[in-house]
C-alpha cells in the first residue's frame, strides 16, 4: 500500500488537494487515474481512504471516503541524542526509531559533540518518508538542537522515567531491568566520545537513573536503535 502524508486533512475534510510534487508523483510515478483509490495519513492518528477526482501531473484533486482511528503506541519514548559525526548516521538513527515506534527525538549538543549544527528540514523528511514507508499513523516529533544543559533545564517538570546510557565505569543497572511495560521514558545518548563526567553528575543530579545498554561498546546511533527496541519489544 502507497500511504501519502498531508498534516492537513482532518476527520471533518471532505476533499484533498495535493500539491504539484505529489500531483507528479500519483500520476506520472504511480499512473494513477481519475477514481482509482489512496491512503493518506495525517501523522495525528489518523488513515482516510480517498478517491482521485481529478489526476494529472500538476492538479490532483481526490475525495475523502472513510476514516480510520489509530490507537497511539502503549508507550511513549523520547530520545535525546547527540547528533552524530557523519550526517548520515544520525538520519538513518531516525529513520529506524520511527520505523520501531517513537513518540520524539531531540538532537543533544555536548561537550564531546563533534557535530553542532544540524538541517531540521532534511531529517523531518526523513522520519516522514519512514512514517509512510513503515505505514505508521503518528509522525514523531523531531526537536531544533539543543545544549544538554539546556535540555536539562527544559525537562525538569517532566513525569517520564529519565535515564542516561554513558560509558563510565560506575555502577549502572541494565536497561531492560528497568524498563515496565506502558511506561514513559526520556533517554539520554551522549556523542561519539562520550558524555564528560561533569555531563553525567549534572544529570544524575538532575535525577537520571544511569543504565547499561549491554557489555560492547556501542556507537551513537546503534546505542539509540538499541534503546528503542528494547522499549518496544518490552510493550510487545
């Protein structure tokens, strides 16, 4: 099934108009014609069946024939993740907790971060593009880049379990032993060197529980995917 992302529709719209990439993509990419039938999804919880009236290459016009609710995922995770050295790792990073299931992703500046700019457009494509090809009705939030002090400071009045996965050698429990089913959690993933030990006081003070992600060292956005799945295989 093709699934289409327009943040537009909604459970009152009758008709969809798409814009002329998409317009070009149904009809010269797919071959789609007048009465033939789409997905669309919202990314707010919701599928709408609609049929074409209208294709060509720069004007599709369809209706909307019925409407489906999604229930949200039994859990709700928040990644904050030091965006990595090489670009690419980090969008397949997002590419791939969207696919496993994710409520929101903040990029972390730290100490140690080698990488300190990111292009907020280019990875919302890519959580969009794995929304649809993943065929999830929720887009995941995906946060401007942040220092970890003033994430740390942003997050104080947060309910969620918070935790930390660092490298020091001190003493930590083992993620999965923490983890409950339908649980809220925030996690915090540190940049190819690490977190500084003033990073990691700074949060345990702030109440992060640290944890262990498995005895190998693991790279940034390994260690994320790690996180994510694990949370997710605990909700299965």
């Amino acid at each position: 099934m093709q699934l289409f992302y327009n943040p537009n529709i909604t459970e009152d719209s009758k008709e969809l108009l798409f814009d002329k990439e998409e317009s070009r993509h149904i009809f010269k990419v797919l071959r789609k014609k007048e009465s033939d039938q789409l997905m669309i999804t919202n990314g707010k919880g919701f599928f709408f069946k609609v049929e074409l009236l209208q294709s060509n290459p720069k004007h599709c016009v369809a209706k909307v024939i019925s409407v489906e609710s999604k229930e949200p995922l039994p859990y709700y995770l928040h990644l904050a993740v030091a965006p990595t050295k090489l670009n690419d790792r980090y969008e397949w990073l997002l590419e791939k907790a969207t696919e496993i299931g994710i409520g929101e992703i903040t990029p972390i500046i730290c100490e140690h971060s080698e990488r300190k700019v990111i292009k907020l457009q280019r990875f919302e494509k890519k959580i969009q593009s794995a929304m649809k090809q993943s065929l999830k009705a929720y887009l995941p939030i995906i946060n401007e880049a942040i220092t970890l002090k003033e994430f740390l400071n942003k997050q104080k009045p947060t309910n969620h379990h918070k935790l930390i996965a660092h490298c020091e050698e001190t003493r930590k429990q083992s993620l999965k032993s923490v983890l409950k089913p339908k649980g809220d959690y925030l996690i915090l993933i540190g940049p190819e060197g690490d977190f500084s030990n003033n990073e990691i006081n700074i949060a345990l003070q702030e109440g992060y529980q640290p944890v262990s992600l498995g005895e190998s060292r693991l790279r940034t956005e390994t260690a994320a995917i790690v996180a994510c799945h694990s949370i997710a295989f605990v909700n299965e």
